[in-house]
C-alpha cells in the first residue's frame, strides 16, 4: 500500500474516532460516492437482510478480497452490529462512504 494512502486512511480513521464512529472497508462493484449511505446486506444462508453492510476491518483485508475486481473500495464510517461469516468481515449499521479508491483493470493500483 502507497504512503500516501496510508496517511490517507489513518487520518480518516481517527477522524472516525474522534467522531465516535466505528469504520470499515467494503469493495463496491461499481462505484460509490462520499457521503453516500450503503444498503443493508443480504444474508444468502439466512435468507434475510443483515443488520447493515459487510465491510471488513482492514485495507488489506478488503484488498485481498477484490484483488482481481475493478469497481471501487469505500471506507465507511458507521457502528459494528457484529463480526459476519467470512475471515475479518464486520456489519456496520448506518454505513456512511467517507473515502473512495477505484481502478478500471485489475492490474492498477487502487487510486
């Protein structure tokens, strides 16, 4: 991950903080814009919707997920209502987009 992002995402982090907001990192296919508010995830083995979106709890996490997508990686501001069913994955209620990063082909960096 590029320095620049880094800072980037530790200032947003504790601005969350300072705001007393919980945030995460959802991969959109699509895109997305700040202050959009995201829909509740569907539960496919529940057959019902969540408590709020599925993001995960780290860059690297949500990275890792998307590695071969294009669309955009948002990080969202919210509270975390639970962990969900893949590895590092939470539910935010009331997820808010606070920050963007998108690519066209696979191959680029997240920018």
């Amino acid at each position: 991950m590029s320095d620049a992002r880094n800072i980037q995402i530790a200032a947003l982090a504790e601005q969350a903080e300072d705001d007393y907001l919980d945030h995460g990192f959802r991969f959109v296919d699509g895109s997305a814009a700040v202050g959009d508010e995201l829909a509740v995830s569907w539960s496919e083995e529940e057959e019902r919707e969540m408590a709020g979106t599925c993001a995960f709890e780290t860059w690297e996490q949500v990275a890792e997920y998307a590695k071969h997508s294009t669309g955009a990686i948002v990080m969202i501001t919210g509270a975390i209502e639970h962990s969900g069913h893949l590895a590092g994955e939470i539910i935010v209620s009331d997820a808010t987009v606070v920050a963007t990063w998108t690519r066209e082909n696979a191959n680029d960096d997240w920018a």
